[in-house]
C-alpha cells in the first residue's frame, strides 16, 4: 500500500468558556496568526461542543464565543485568509467523533490526565462528554485531514491520543486514510504562568484578576497588573540559567521575549544585571504597545455581533466544504451509507 500524499493543512481551536488571557494569546493565538501566513491552509475554531462538557449559561456561551471570535479577528487572523468558524456549525465534527468513539478504547480515556484532574474523585458524576472530549478532539482534527496542529505543552497527550486513533483506525480498515498529525510546539512562551505564583498557570479561573492579564484589558490596567506582578529581590541574571529556581522571574522575562519576538537569553544579554524596578517598566511599556491595541478592536467587533456571526456562517460554510466529502469516505470504510448517497 503506498502512503498517502496530505495536503499540509493546519487546525486548532480554543474553548470558548471566557475571559481570553495573555497565556491565550501567546502560547496559542499569537501562533495561529503565524501559522497563517506560512502559506498553508489553516483553520481555526471555537470549539463550542467541547465547551458544553461542563454546563455553560446559554447566554454567556453565546457571548463568549463572539468574544473569542473578536479575539482571534484583533489579534490579526484573517477570515480571508484563515477559516474562522464555531465547531456545532460543522455538523461533520460530532458525525466523526462518534465513529472514533467506536475506535477509541476506554483506557485510553481513563488515561487523559484532564479527566482525572476535571473529573476529580466525582468521576461518576461527570458528563460522558467529559469522558469522550478526546475522541471528539480527534475527529475535530482529522476531519479536515490535518496534518498539523499548534499545540500548548498540556494539549500534548491529547493530540498523542488523536495520533493512536488515526492509526488504530488505518489498521483496523486497512486504509492509509487517516494522517498521522503531527504536533507544533514551538516559542518561549507556550506556557504562561500566573503573575501571583510563577508555579501555576495563567487562569481565567483564578480567583484574583492580577494573576493575569485579560485580553480585554485597557492600556492602564495591563500597566498596573505588570508593576504589581509578584518578583523576588535580586537582580535579573545575564544567562538563562540564572531563571532555573526563580519562577516569577522566568516568567517575566518570557513573556518579555514572547511579546518581542525574540528568546530569553537574548533578553537577559540586554537587562542582565537590572532590577526588576527597572526591568517591569520595560516589559509594561511593550505588553502595552503589543496587547492594547487588541483590545480596543476587540471592543469594537463586539459593537457588531451580526458582523462576526456572519463571519462565522462564511467560514463554516467553507470549512464543511472540506469536512463532508472525508466524512463520505469514512463511512464508506467503515461501511455506513455516506450521507447524501
């Protein structure tokens, strides 16, 4: 059986649950927007299925996932150029996810680390889409054929299990059908930690609002969250090595090196030796610079909410164009009756 040629396409997706942060933007939607002037086809989603895994206010959901939307618009993705859409509009999605619930194995869930830690000690109390978020996660992917995917460190095993689906799924058919995805981890900041506690991720779900920065944000607020970011007394080191026990000030300076574009040894051969009286208005006056203009056109697509749904419908329409016809095929492996057939 000779391999199968894919077409270098790119997928990911956020979860439109609210309160897009910094460790948002840079460790996923600064990417995408790379991503997408690669020269490869890119789509990009709300992943609003997996959102309703925990109960969501109907009116929020709604709301959030226009916010996201106007966050990945404002933060440069172009619907010309990307496919911006929710998941629920592509039906092909859940269609998918249901024949790789008959492929996945149950421990392989069981051994997601988001379900032991979402799940808790209340397993039997959680949703079976809870459950079952992963194969659908799969089937977002392999849908559209993707043969990458823009992760963070902690959607790794996630995509390792789409990874085990697709070939579980070859074997099974007989089939070269499926791509074996591969990953794209890459930058300085792929993990965001929180501006209280450097050993915890950034949160929307942290009860205070000074562990991070909200993409919503205006330029005085992201100032005075920065000044008052926890730090430790000593003086910024000149080598990366200098970070290893220092957490808070890692993080700094990487979300320094993130915004700038460039790497935390570079930064620390240009600020080694500084206070970080002197280092926080540095990387104040950049976070500005960078997010603040962000933000105010987030607030301004957010003033048109038509504008962004029709946006949407567009890219859904679009995005089910490439969708249908690799459902077709999948039934017909599997031996269903393609829809439309």
């Amino acid at each position: 059986m000779s391999e199968t040629k894919f077409t270098p396409r790119v997928f990911s997706g956020i979860q439109p649950s609210g309160g897009l942060t910094l460790g948002n933007y840079l460790g996923a939607i600064k990417r995408f927007v790379q991503m997408q002037e690669s020269g490869i086809e890119t789509l990009y989603c709300m992943v609003d299925l997996h959102a309703i895994t925990v109960w969501q206010d109907p009116a929020a959901l709604r709301h959030n996932t226009r916010e996201l939307a106007a966050g990945y618009i404002a933060a440069g993705l172009d619907p010309a150029k990307s496919m911006l859409f929710n998941q629920s509009q592509v039906p092909e999605h859940a269609q998918l996810g249901w024949v790789f619930n008959c492929v996945a194995r149950m421990g392989w869930m069981q051994r997601m680390t988001q379900w032991k830690d979402k799940a808790g000690k209340n397993q039997q109390n959680a949703s079976l889409g809870l459950f079952a978020y992963p194969s659908l996660m799969a089937a977002d992917i392999l849908i559209y054929h993707t043969t990458h995917v823009p992760v963070g460190e902690d959607q790794k095993q996630h995509l390792e299990l789409t990874r085990d689906i697709a070939i579980k799924f070859n074997n099974d058919f007989g089939v070269d059908f499926f791509p074996v995805t591969e990953p794209v981890i890459e930058g300085v900041a792929t993990r965001i930690m929180s501006l209280r506690d450097g050993s915890k991720k950034m949160s929307k779900s942290d009860p205070s609002d000074m562990s991070r920065i909200n993409m919503t944000d205006d330029a005085d607020t992201i100032a005075s969250k920065i000044r008052k970011a926890r730090t430790d007394p000593d003086a910024l080191p000149s080598e990366t090595d200098g970070l290893a026990e220092r957490p808070e000030a890692r993080n700094l300076v990487n979300i320094y090196a993130a915004l700038a574009e460039t790497d935390a040894g570079t930064v620390l051969r240009d600020v080694g030796g500084k206070q970080f009286s002197e280092f926080k208005p540095m990387l104040a006056e950049l976070a500005v610079e960078k997010l603040a203009p962000i933000s105010g056109r987030m607030s301004e697509l957010m003033d048109a909410p038509d504008e962004i749904d029709r946006i949407l419908a567009e890219g859904a329409g679009r995005a089910r164009a490439i969708a249908a016809p690799i459902l077709a095929q999948t039934y017909e492996i599997v031996g269903m009756v393609a829809p439309g057939r």
